[in-house]
C-alpha cells in the first residue's frame, strides 16, 4: 500500500430526478416569494424577514442543485474529507482542487431555475452599447507632474462615443455630457426595475390564483395524511 493511496470510497452519484426535483424546489421557493410580494395589497403587515427567509433558502437550493448537477455530470472530485456525504460548498471545493490538479472544469448545467430567475429578477446590463469590442480610448492629457500621457481611459458619454479625456482631465463640456450619460442610464434602469417589478406582481397574483384553486386537493390530502397510521402509534405493520 502506497502512502499516498486514499482508502477506496463509494463513487457519488446524483441522478436525473434528484437533480430535477432540486430545481423544482428552487422554482417552488420563487413561487412563494411571488406569492409573498403579491400578499402585500391583501395583509396589512410586514413581511420583510420573511421574504429575507425564503430568499437565503432559494440561494441555498441553488447551491445544492449546481453542486448536485456536478457530482451528476461525473465531474472530478478531490478525495472526501470524512465519511460522510460533502455539503454543496465542499462539492465545489473538492472540484477546484481535482480542476488544479489537471482535471477537466465542469460547469452546473443551466436550470429552469436559472431561466425563470434572469426573466424576473435580472435587470440587463446598463447601457448595451458601452458593449462594443475592441480597446478603450486612452485619455489625451499629460500628466502635469512628469509630463508623460495619462494612462487612464477617456470617459465614456452613451451611445458608443468618448470624450477626449478621463474624468480627471476632463473639461466642463464633457463632465456634463458624462453626467448626462449617467442620469438617461439612471433614468432607463429605473424604468426596467418598475417593469420588473409590475411583472413579478402580476405573475405573483397569477400564481396565488394557482394556489387557491388547489385548497380543496390540499384539504383532502391533509386528511389523507392523517388516516396513515403512525408507526409511533403501532398501527399497521
Ligand atoms: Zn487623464
């Protein structure tokens, strides 16, 4: 026996409806947050630690389901630290380590999930035409203590165009056009937010419709449950 040789362990596996439910549970968790939101025009109270809740949980099915879609897609795992089953966070772990090791980086597979999260909670990026290729423009001035060419970029003024200089070296003309620029991309995400918003509110009252149409199977079922004899109780085998 080399030194070095890990003691053998069971190989994890993660099978394809584990992985389905954890990313069903994540949209369950979205549903009751929409829920939550769209409550507020029906109870006159504060729920701001529960939507806190909910929101720590969703991120922690998160985790648990690209960690889990990991272990799935039979990426390469560091040796275990203990016997028993790795966290999420020690999956992502033991994977760095075996990727610095040579093994081949593997990525979680996108979700429904991840879909569902980009359309309600993702606002786009600020400005699409700040993404454009290609370098920077540098600034024009000289640095006034050695003389040589500032080395910071130009300012940026909307619309795929440049000022002349960095804010610094910037003069009066082009620190307004650059204010400007800030306040139609201030004024233009703040419009997508109300966007986002009303869509998520309405969504939220669809989904509580949902709901409330299934309380009678919900009734039934609670009933169901309750005839099951307990295994506590000695009923049954
Ligand atoms: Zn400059």
């Amino acid at each position: 026996m080399f030194a070095t040789s890990y003691p053998p362990e069971p190989a994890e596996n993660v099978s394809g409806p584990a992985l389905e439910l954890l990313d069903e549970m994540r949209i369950r968790l979205m549903e009751c947050r929409l829920v939550l939101q769209a409550l507020s025009g029906h109870a006159d109270m504060n729920f701001d630690e529960l939507e806190n809740d909910l929101d720590v949980a969703e991120g922690g099915v998160q985790n648990a389901h690209a960690a889990a879609s990991l272990v799935h897609q039979g990426a390469a795992l560091d040796a275990r630290w203990g016997a028993d089953w790795s966290r999420p966070r020690a999956i992502f772990a033991r994977h760095g380590a075996a990727v610095r090791g040579g093994a081949t980086r593997v990525l979680p597979e996108r979700s429904v999930g991840d879909r569902i999260e980009r359309a309600l909670w993702q606002l786009p990026p600020a400005d699409r035409m700040q993404n454009f290729t290609g370098p920077r423009p540098q600034c024009q001035s000289a640095v006034r203590a050695t003389g040589a060419q500032c080395v910071s970029r130009a300012v940026y003024l909307g619309t795929g165009s440049f000022g002349a200089h960095c804010y610094t070296h910037a003069n009066r003309h082009e620190r307004d056009q650059y204010r400007m620029h800030l306040d139609i991309v201030a004024a233009s995400q703040s419009e997508l937010y109300e966007k986002l918003s009303d869509q998520r509110h309405r969504i939220g009252q669809e989904v509580s419709e949902r709901w409330l149409q299934t309380r009678a199977d919900r009734r039934r079922w609670a009933e169901e449950v309750g005839l099951q004899p307990r295994s506590a109780d000695g009923g049954g085998e």
